[in-house]
C-alpha cells in the first residue's frame, strides 16, 4: 500500500509540472519492485553530467529492480495514449546531455542500491564462466567492478577504455575504445550476447544468431533502439603485470609511422607485439608532466625546450607490454627488440612496471587528485573525432601547429586502429579507410584562468574551428561521441548507414521515445509542445 500510495505521489507530480497528460493507470498499473523517485536528489543528479554544459530536468527518476522493471516502464510508455520519454542513464559521463530527458523519465543503470536486486531478477554482480571464458554483467555495472569480478577468476576483458568508471551499457552504445583497439577491437567487437529492452518494452535476448539485426543495431546504436540490461562480454587470461614504456618524437611523420607499423603487427604472435598503443600530443609546456602525463618523473621533469621540437611541439608514443611472473626473462628482450624498430628521440625512454589492475585503473587516480582541488566537476567541452590516416598530416599543420596556438587546456590524445576489427553490421561510424586516427581533445573549461584561454566559450568556439577547418580542407572525420543539433547533420554523420539506422528506429523504437538528449530523433508523444 505505501508504495503505491508512493507511486501515485509520483504520477500527481508528473501531472502537475508541465501538465503530463498521462493516464495515471498506465504507470500504476506497472507493479514495478524498484523505486521511481522524485526526490530532488536523484532528481539532480540525473539533470547533469560529466560535461556540465546542459541541464535537463527530468520528471522522475526510476532505480530498477530487475530488467522487467525497465520493460515495464518503456512498454507504458510507448502503449500510452500520449506517453513519454525513458532515457538510460549509466555513470552520467555524456558531455552534451545525451542521457538526459526533460520530459520522462531516467533510469540510473548504475545505481547503488544493490543490495536490493538480489532476488529481484537482477544478479547482485557479474557471473564469470572459468569455461567459456566470459562474463554476463548488468547493463548498469561499471568496468572496474567487472573488472575486479573477473580476477578472481584470473580473467579479464580484453578491450577497454582508458577510464573504467563507465558503465558497460554506456560504453557499448558508443563503442568503447582504448590502446587494445588495434588488436582486439572496440568494446563492442567482443560481445557474444545482449539482452535489451526496446522501445516497444520487449525484453529481448540478441545475439550473432538470435534477433541478430537488433544485436547489431543496439551495439554503437546511441541508445536508440533498446535499453542494455545484460551483456556477455568475452575475456582472456588477465596478465599480472604491465611494462609501461613512453618514448618522444619531434617529428609528426616520423611518430605516425611507428604508430601504423605498431598497429599493423595486430596479426602477429604476443611476444611480437605490444598490447597496447596510445599516444598524445604536447603543444603546452605544463601539459607534458599534466594530470594525465604524470608517468614522467617530477624530479626530473620533461621540458619542450629541451628536446628540439617541431613548431613547438612534441609527440609522445605510449604502448605497454602484458605479461605474467614466469615472463620475467623474457618481456626486456621483447620489449627492446620492438623500441628498436622505432624513430624516436634517443635518450627520451621512459619506462615504469606495475600491476596488470593498476595501470588500466590508471586514470581514477588522476580523478581523485583533481577531485581534491575542485577541478573535476567543471564543464568539459570534450571533442573526439576518428581521423583518416591519409588526411593526418594535413589535420597536424592545421590543428595541432595551428589552431591551438601553445594551449589546450588537458590532454590530446592520437592514436590509429585498424578498421577490420570494427563490426561494419554495427551501427557505429567510423572513417572509410582501413586505418584510422582518434584524436581527443580531452580539455576541462576554467572560467577562472587568467589568460581567458580556458573558458568554456573559448573552448567550445575553438572546437567548431577546428571542425570548421576539417570541412575546410576536405578532411572527412567522423566524431566519436557525436554531437549534432540537426538531423541533417546526423544524416551527413552517419552517410549511407543512415537508410538503415532510420530503419532500425523504425523497427525498434516507433515512437522515438529512447534516448531522445542525443537529439536525433523527435520523440512522437502527442504533446503539444517538446523542449529539448
């Protein structure tokens, strides 16, 4: 009784706010074990994200009990005579609002109210198969916790992002990209199975050979055409330790070529190449021994000046070899025989060795520094573009020795992965060329800076230019993480894949009512007025 008397305190509200003309038996028809919210709290919180550059209110908020609770709340609003929006929310890391609705309800996936799913229907944390080496983990659950599960089974998944604290919903609705993309794949490369709430609120099980065109639509899909409630990922064994090596180049041709033949080992045997391929850019003096460059020594800092660079800048290559205790012996040879097929600048390695755990957690740590300075809940004007390999150079003259002048404001990271370990049925876009660039302007907005160079206006128009100047010179990226404000400029993003990403909407989702904040379908509810 008290919590359906909760619940209609819930849909009166709802009424009330902006004059939701929702019939208040379709949600308290529902019977849902979770708990929809409205407490200012929850409310706030899934009003923001990581890029705190948009604001949207939603109505209510639900924390799920089970994945039937979320079907159950999509299938009322899409049967509904004038509905509403339901928008998944993960860890809340979106930069321009993507997980916000202001006219529904959010769903946080990554709530921390476990101990309320054991029994629900929901698994109280991921289940790891020793045998077929992998693990099924709720939509919600965040990286590092199946991380942590899968070690104690001495496993591990083999793709990941540099920063684990995303959920794996989240990530898999983009693509989920770091160094072992070249290898491995994206995230969304290495999934064997999906179970997903469309938005019709069918709770469906997908995979290569069941539902198979929902499979493949949902896995860099954006959010739209289902909601991930479990997904079985694949793992490997988990090595023990990481050789964690950064090496210096003042010469752009010279570093993208080492990067390329790095990549292009991906083939090749694991004592012959390394596991992982990053690198940055250095344009700001500071930025070398930065927040997310910390690896160099602050006893014997790296210093521009001091290493000749080209225009002011450096370019640094990072890569780690993998391997266990009894390699020991081996992994120097390995390691040495590798450096030695590289251009860099001698004299400019720099090596660390630790814990297979502790590098991928690498950046948390970083996150709790700048947390302690009230430097980490800024906006971040972030923008990620996949670059073509033939258009590089060009891109390097005009943003990297260009537009940035001697500033950016955080890192920069670049990097290339091999196309042929994405998935062309997915529905995530990348450049056409066989190998391709990340490129990531990963910049924190300080209205407080001095030189005015670091404001989120500064910042956000310094972006445009640079996509400005891509258009310009004929260079076709792709952003990663897209942002647009108009569905012809997601027609232009999404290019002949666009018939068939409208299709699958069609299918999945009819009345557009998922994951509408990445503004790329209108929602069909029947109001007389949409605010987005």
């Amino acid at each position: 009784m008290a919590s359906k008397l909760l619940l209609t305190f819930v849909i009166c509200r709802l009424l009330s706010t902006v004059g939701l003309t929702v019939d208040p038996l379709d949600l308290l028809r529902l019977g849902i074990e979770g708990h929809l919210s409205v407490d200012q709290a929850d409310v706030e919180t899934a009003s923001l994200d990581f890029g705190r550059m948009s604001r949207a209110e939603p109505l209510a908020v639900l924390h799920p009990a089970s994945a039937e609770d979320i079907a159950q709340v999509v299938r009322a609003a899409y049967g509904s005579g004038h509905g509403f929006t339901v928008s998944a929310r993960g860890h809340g890391h979106s930069i321009n609002g993507q997980a916000q609705t202001s006219n529904g309800l959010v769903i946080e996936m990554s709530g921390g109210r476990r101990e309320n799913w054991v029994g629900s229907g929901l698994a109280s944390r991921p289940q790891v198969s020793e045998k077929d080496q992998y693990v099924d983990a709720w939509g919600g659950e965040l990286w590092i916790d199946v991380l942590k599960s899968t070690l104690e089974h001495g496993l591990s998944p083999k793709s990941w992002t540099d920063y684990l604290y995303l959920s794996v919903g989240g990530t898999l609705s983009n693509g989920g990209i770091s160094g072992q993309a070249f290898n491995h794949g994206p995230q969304i490369s290495n999934v064997y199975e999906l179970d997903v709430v469309t938005g019709k609120g069918e709770l469906l099980t997908c995979s290569e050979k069941q539902n198979s065109e929902l499979f493949h639509a949902v896995l860099g899909g954006l959010g739209q055409f289902g909601i991930i409630t479990r997904a079985r990922l694949a793992l490997e064994p988990a090595p023990q330790r990481v050789r964690w090596i950064r090496v210096l180049y003042s010469n752009f041709t010279a570093f993208t070529k080492d990067q390329e033949y790095l990549v292009s080992l991906h083939g090749h045997p694991s004592g012959k190449k390394f596991d992982y391929v990053e690198g940055f850019v250095i344009v700001d003096e500071g930025l070398i021994n930065n927040w997310r460059s910390s690896f160099f020594s602050p006893r014997n800092p790296v210093k521009i000046s001091t290493v000749g660079s080209d225009g002011g800048v450096l370019y640094c290559l990072e890569v780690t070899k993998n391997y266990f205790d009894y390699q020991i012996d081996t992994v120097d040879q390995e390691v040495e025989a590798l450096l030695r097929k590289l251009d860099f600048i001698p004299a400019t390695v720099f090596t660390t060795d630790l814990p297979y755990v502790d590098f991928l957690d690498r950046v948390h740590k970083a996150e709790l520094k700048l947390r302690s300075k009230g430097l980490w809940e800024v906006p971040h004007p972030w923008l990620n573009l996949f670059v073509p390999k033939s258009k590089i150079a060009d891109f390097d003259r005009g943003v990297f020795k260009g537009i940035l002048g001697n500033k950016t404001s955080g890192p920069i990271l670049i990097y290339p992965m091999n196309k042929n370990k994405w998935d062309r049925r997915s529905s995530a876009i990348t450049p056409d060329e066989n190998v391709f660039y990340l490129v990531a302007f990963l910049r924190s907005a300080l209205d407080s800076a001095p030189d005015g160079m670091q404001t989120l206006e500064y910042l956000t128009k310094q972006n445009h230019q640079i996509l400005r100047f891509c258009d310009d010179a004929g260079i076709n990226v792709k952003q990663y993480l897209p942002h647009y404000a108009t569905q012809e400029e997601w027609m232009h993003h999404f290019g002949d894949k666009w018939s068939l990403f409208r299709q699958r909407k069609s299918e999945f989702d009819p009345r557009h009512i998922l994951a509408t904040g990445q503004r790329i379908f209108e929602p069909s509810l029947g109001l007389t007025t949409m605010t987005w």
